[in-house]
C-alpha cells in the first residue's frame, strides 16, 4: 500500500496541479465559446451535405454519393429530435480531442505548457468550432481518427485490447468519409512496419476489415457495387476534368462525351463538374451517379491521368497549396465559402421541400437556424480574429515532417509515433484535393495531427540538438536516452515480449509526466 499512497501523492499535488493550469486556461475557453456557440446560432448550421445525412438517418440505405456512417450517428440521436443534442455532442467531442492531443503529448515526454500548445488548434480555432457547429461528418471522423491514434501510440507495444479498439475506430471512419478507407490502410502498413505481436495484429485486422466488408456488402446489395460509395469515379473524373485536354489524351469515342469544351486555362472548380447542368457529365444519359456513368467517369478520369501526369500533379498541387494560402476564400464558390461562417443564414429551401421535410421530421419542429443575441455577433468577431492563419499549418506540417527524418536518424522513441501522426495529418489534407477537390471543410480535421506532430518534433529536435552538443553520435544509435529510461514490460497474454536487441519505438515513458509529477506506468 505505501506505493499506491505515493503514486496518488504524486497524482495531487501541487506542484503537479500547476503543471496543468497552462492546458486547463485553454479548455475553460475553448468550452466557453462553444456555449456561446450554443446559445448564438440555434438550432445549428447548415450545409447542402446535410439534408442527405439527415435523409439517410431517417431511411436507412448506403447513400450511393458519399459513405452513410455519419447517418448512423445521427438514426441513434434521432429519438431525442434534437438538432441541438446532436453539436453539443459535436461540440463535446472537439474538446475530448483536444484532450486527447494533450495526455499523447505528455504521454510522448512533451512538457505541459508544449502540450497546451499542441492542442490550442484544435481547442479554439474559430473554424473548427464553426464547423463543430454544422450537421456534417467531419467532427464524428476526426474523433474516430484521434481514438485510433491513442489506442496505437499510448503504450510501446500495443495490447490486444488496444489494437481491436483502433481496427473498429478505423473501419467506422472508412464508413464515415471516402478519405477514411486509404487512411485505415495507411495506419495498417505503419502498424505491419512496427511488428506487432500476432494476436495484437489480427485483432485489429478484424476489427477493421469486418465491418467495413460487411458495409461494403450491403452497398453492393442496394446498388451493385463492392465499395463504400459508388462516387469515386464520378469525383475522380470532376478533379480530372479540371486539366484534362482530350487532343492529347486522346480517349476512345465511348469517353469522349466527357471532354470538357473550355479551354484549359478557363475551367472552372471540380465541384461545377458533378453539379452545374451544363457539365459534360449531366449530358450523359442517366443520373449522375448511375453505375453506368460511374464506370464510364471513372475510366476518362485513369486515362486523363496515364496521358497528363504532370497536369494532374499540378492542379492536386495547386489545390494542396490553397491550404496554407488563406483560411476562407470564395471558392468553390461564395455561396460554399459563407457556410463556414458564423451568421450565415439558413440556405435556401427553395424547390427543396423534401429536404425540408426531412429535417422537419427529425427535429418535430423548425430547423432554421436562428441568431441570438449578444452571442451571435460576439461569434463573428472571434472567427474574424481567433483563426490559426493558413500558413501556420504549413510551418507546422514541415516541423513535423522535418522532426521525422529527424526521428529516425537519433531519437528513435520518437520516430514511429511521428510518422504516424505526420503521415496523417498530410494525407488528411492531400487526399481530398488528389480525388475529388480541395474545399475549406477538410482542413480542420488536421489540426490534432498538425499540432501534435509539431510539438513532437520540437522536442524531437531539442533532444537531437542535446545529443550533437554532448558529441553523442547521431546515425544508428537507438539506444535509450537518460529521459527515456528503457525497462522490460510486462506483456499482455498472447504477446510476445519485447527482445533485448529490438528498438522500442512508440515512446511511452516510465518515469513522471514531465511538469506535472504524475508516474507512468
């Protein structure tokens, strides 16, 4: 008993409880602008993607255009007829991730006051707030990501528990948003390069694969086809139709119906290929995202990318670049970019009466968002001056992509845990704008990976720039540092123990969470 009485001495005193003051400043406001969030702009915020969430919540099917895992968070909130519930819950999931950033970051060897600072952008970032605030996926698909992450990252080798809970955090993400499933793949092969027990790696090959082949089954069953939508195509060939010159590509004739007529140099965004009426593809007979259509946009969109690479890696790049231009533009167009703004009204119900409906029957009442203030107006002036600026997320992307190179030449505890967190972060952003296009919205899921990667790497290069200053040698040594004390641990039944010759990597740490006097265990 003396040792559980000094591990909870350690736990509360005071020194340890100062150590936190700096992370539990920002939670208290971040908390207090979603409650202004809350009482500013009732019920909630709408976009165009949501009417379909809120369709496919109240008849439950796979939504051909984009995955239905958010329709399913909202079917089990549906009973309460509450749009409110349904961002407070949002609301309260943005502030578990900031936490979340925080004990991994102290779990990684951060001090507090880094750690703080690594979940600032996630805390109180006006954007993500506003878009906490929309009937949209990205706040449900981010924490899935976040959860997976902790499961993977909190110990060094990671129990069979852990590893069932980070496959199923995975799968419901693949079934949240189309990024989701090549992100589930990417944490897999980082998983495979770590070697994990056998039994750790087929728990979480299940929990993984199972639902989402049992959702891709049941896609297959209502509309034809294996896959988590059947859009891909359709979006694929909206990104190509941005570049795509059909004199050089030179397409057989079944695909040259697709060929936009406008000049290169005057295309217009991705998005006005799927849904403007005059796009090539609305002069193709048949819905939008027929099968059929799907398949024939799908095979102009590979051949536009076999013909003119260096095109399609130019219109991705420029698309990526528009991350760290600016935070808000009119683009797609401004009727897309106002819907990230506190006080935009309630768009148009305009011939769209069994959209609205729908959300009528959902909430038992009015859905229209409703300004209340002084709130309201408070909330415009704080996403007009508490937004992280555009090219701070490139600083922090390259800090962290720079402290994994870093990572794997001298501090290895560190390495496998940036590469994931960097890794996800860049592909969170590359990806939308590689298949589809780049829109504001898909920026904010980032910031967990963005700054707790940076922090990371900063302490990465501090204790790489302590070893050069000791003339320690800094290629091939991995072994443990004197703040990383190295200690055998205890498996977990069915795993195999760490051998003595084998890098460790993951960095969990033994002794106290720096700044704060809490044992790790």
């Amino acid at each position: 008993m003396p040792g559980l009485r000094g591990r909870f001495a350690g736990l509360w005193n005071v020194r340890a409880a100062r150590g936190h003051v700096p992370f539990l400043v920002l939670l208290v406001a971040a908390t207090a602008v979603r409650l202004a969030a809350m009482t500013g702009c009732r019920p909630a915020l709408w976009f165009n993607d949501s009417y379909e969430y809120v369709a496919g919540a109240l008849r439950p099917e796979p939504y051909v255009v984009r995955p239905s895992g958010y329709s399913f968070f909202l079917r089990v909130l549906e009973p309460f007829h509450s749009f409110e519930l349904v961002v407070l819950l949002q609301h309260a999931l943005g502030l578990a991730i900031g936490v979340a950033v925080y004990a991994l970051l102290l779990r990684l060897g951060a001090p507090a006051w880094a750690a703080a600072i690594g979940a600032a952008p996630q805390l109180l970032d006006a954007y993500q707030i506003e878009l906490e605030h929309l009937v949209l996926s990205e706040t449900v698909f981010t924490a899935l990501l976040m959860t997976a992450v902790l499961c993977l990252l909190w110990r060094r080798s990671i129990s069979v528990p852990a590893a069932a809970v980070a496959g199923i955090a995975l799968a419901l993400a693949a079934v949240t948003r189309s990024v989701g499933l090549p992100l589930a793949l990417a944490a897999t092969i980082w998983l495979l390069a770590r070697r994990p027990a056998w039994r750790s790696m087929a728990a979480f090959g299940l929990t993984l694969a199972v639902p989402v082949l049992a959702y891709c089954s049941w896609h297959r069953a209502e509309h034809g086809g294996f896959a988590t939508s059947g859009s891909t195509g359709v979006f694929l060939y909206s990104r190509t139709a941005t570049f795509a010159d059909c004199a050089v590509m030179k397409p057989p004739a079944e695909l040259r119906p697709l060929c936009p007529t406008e000049p290169t140099d005057q295309r217009n965004p991705p998005s006005d290929y799927i849904w403007h009426g005059d796009s090539p593809l609305a002069g193709v007979p048949g819905p939008i995202f027929d099968p059929a259509k799907e398949e024939l946009a799908r095979d102009f969109a590979v051949h536009a990318v076999l013909a003119q690479p260096l095109d399609y890696l130019d219109v991705v790049g420029r698309d990526f670049m528009r991350t760290f231009e600016s935070r808000l533009e009119d683009y797609p167009s401004r009727s897309v970019a106002e819907r990230y703004l506190f006080g935009s009204p309630t768009p148009s119900m305009t011939r769209k009466d069994r959209e609205a409906a729908d959300l009528r029957a959902y909430e038992h009442g009015e859905f229209a968002t409703t300004a209340h203030e002084p709130m309201a107006g408070w909330l415009v002036t704080y996403q007009r001056h508490a937004a992280l600026p555009a090219p701070a997320l490139g600083l922090l992307l390259a800090l962290g992509l720079v402290g994994t190179a870093c990572a794997f030449l001298r501090v290895r505890s560190l390495a496998a845990p940036l590469l994931l967190l960097s890794g996800l972060a860049t592909l969170t952003l590359l990806l939308p704008p590689a298949t589809a296009g780049f829109d504001y919205r898909y920026v904010p899921p980032a910031f967990p990976f963005l700054g707790a990667a940076a922090v990371a790497a900063g302490l990465c290069l501090v204790r790489l720039v302590g070893l050069v200053g000791r003339g320690g040698s800094v290629v091939g040594d991995t072994t443990a540092q004197p703040d990383e004390p190295a200690r055998p641990e205890r498996p977990t039944p069915g795993e195999e123990p760490t051998r003595p010759d084998e890098p460790v990597d993951g960095g969990a740490r033994t002794g106290p969470i720096p700044g704060t006097g809490i044992p790790v265990s």
